[in-house]
C-alpha cells in the first residue's frame, strides 16, 4: 500500500473536473482508477489517500500520474488579488492537479465529449470499454485502436455514441495504420501539436486543447467550452486575460470550470 497526502490533492475534486471519466468513486471515500492497463483503488484516510498498489508501481506510474511534484500553490500565487472572480475559483478548486492521461484514451474521449455532458460521456467510455476493451480483472482498460477499428461504426454507435461514432473509427484507423503516430506528437511544440490534433477528423481547437493538456500534459493549453466561454463573457467582458498564465493557462482553466459549473448547479437548487 501506498499513500498521497491530502494536502493540495483533492480526490473528489479531480474526479468532477472533467478530465478524467474512469476515475470513478465507488462509495463515500472509495475510488476506483482505471488507466494505462492497470486498476487501482484508491481509500481515504484522515490525512492521506491509500492506493492498493506495490511501491515500485506508484514510483514508476502512479506519482506522476496524479502530478504529485509540482507546485500547484505556486500556480494560485499567481493570481491577483483584485481578480476576485479567478481568487474564488482558484481557491474553491484547491487540490485539483492535472492528470498524466494517455493520448489515444483522451483523443477518443474528447471526440466522443462533443454535446454531452460528464455523466454520458462517463456513459459512453464505460461502454467502449467493456464491450471493446481487455479485461482486468475488476474492470476492463481502454479499448486499443484495432479493437475500436475492427468495431465498425455501427458497433461504436451501440455504446450510443451518435455521429461521434463515425469520427472515432477515422481516429481509430489513422492511428492503427501509423497514419496518426500519437507517440510521436508528443516531441511537437504546443502550437504544432496542435495543428496536428485539428488534422483528425472531428477534432476542432477545443477538443485538440482538451488532448493537448489532459493526454499530453500541455499545462499551457486553454480549452474553451460553453463554461469557460459563459465565465470570459460574464466575468472578463469577453477577454480573459491569458498573458497573466502563461504556461499554466490550463491548471486556471480547470479552477474555472470546476467553479461555474458548482456555480450552476448551486443556482438551480
């Protein structure tokens, strides 16, 4: 057994911020993960999270995974005081951290995200999964680009994917082929990167942004979704100022979109 301090790492936090949709909680102060091929399950204690897996798989995987060496308190100093809004979130979002995805599970996931909301998206990845995936014994991992390309469109529209199915196979195929080397993306520059994201079909700025931080760890990306385009509007008088963040744009936008979205839901109650 391993353990992460709670202090700055927010478990319920990270798993409601989008960005991770098989990070699921099981029962008050139990989650279970599922990613790169393995499951762990992760049990709160009163000052630490305990992962049920071997010290040498949390020093080789999991550390880095959860993003557990950077200063993220350095990225909330950052923010000015007299922005009251960005304050609030920032610190209402205190123990997000910016998960180490894979790229080809984010890819699909963010194709698949476009008009739904986390619960379907959640919905959409379990069924892909089960249906396409390698089992793991308590779960099954992400189904590999053959298996999704072998599905057929109208496979992929069974796990109720909609339009999305037909943009999933193309990514599927480009990347089983070698057409799309995701591997190799990750010797590009942010702006290249990119550019070759928005080269796959069904993939527009927002969705490649989403790849680049969440799949790649582009921590300068700056994904905009109706959310964060509702907070620009309301808040910045449609222009954020972005300069102030650079190259940790992403971890702002995470508070963000954690933020108004409570914001929203504490509205319609």
């Amino acid at each position: 057994m391993e353990f992460i301090p709670k202090q700055d790492f927010n478990l319920e936090k990270i798993a409601d911020s989008g960005q991770s949709f098989r990070l699921n909680q099981l029962e008050p102060g139990r989650f279970r993960l599922t990613a790169r091929k393995r499951c762990v399950e992760l049990a709160e204690r009163a000052d630490a999270w305990m992962l049920d897996c071997p010290a040498a798989e949390y020093d080789g995987l999991w550390r880095s995974y959860f993003d557990l060496d950077t200063d993220y308190a350095a990225f909330r100093a950052a923010v000015p005081e007299k922005d009251a809004y960005l304050t609030a979130a920032a610190k209402f979002g205190t123990g997000i951290r910016i998960l180490r995805q894979d790229p080809w599970e984010m890819l699909v996931t963010f194709i698949i995200s476009q008009r739904k909301n986390i619960p379907a998206i959640r919905a959409c990845v379990e069924a892909l999964c089960v249906r396409y995936g390698e089992s793991l014994g308590r779960e099954y991992a992400f189904p590999a680009p053959a298996a999704l390309s072998g599905a057929g469109e109208e496979g992929l529209r069974t796990c109720a994917l909609g339009y999305r199915a037909g943009y999933v196979l193309a990514a599927a195929r480009l990347v089983q082929t070698g057409a799309l080397d995701l591997e190799a993306l990750a010797s590009l520059g942010d702006g290249e990167l990119l550019e070759a994201l928005t080269a796959v079909p069904g993939v527009g700025v927002k969705v490649a942004s989403c790849v680049s931080l969440f799949g790649y760890h582009r921590i300068a990306a700056f994904p905009r979704d109706v959310w964060i385009n509702r907070v620009v509007h309301e808040h910045y008088r449609g222009r954020f100022p972005l300069y102030r963040y650079k190259g940790f744009a992403g971890v702002i936008q995470q508070y963000l979109f954690y933020y108004v979205r409570y914001e929203g839901k504490n509205t319609k109650n």
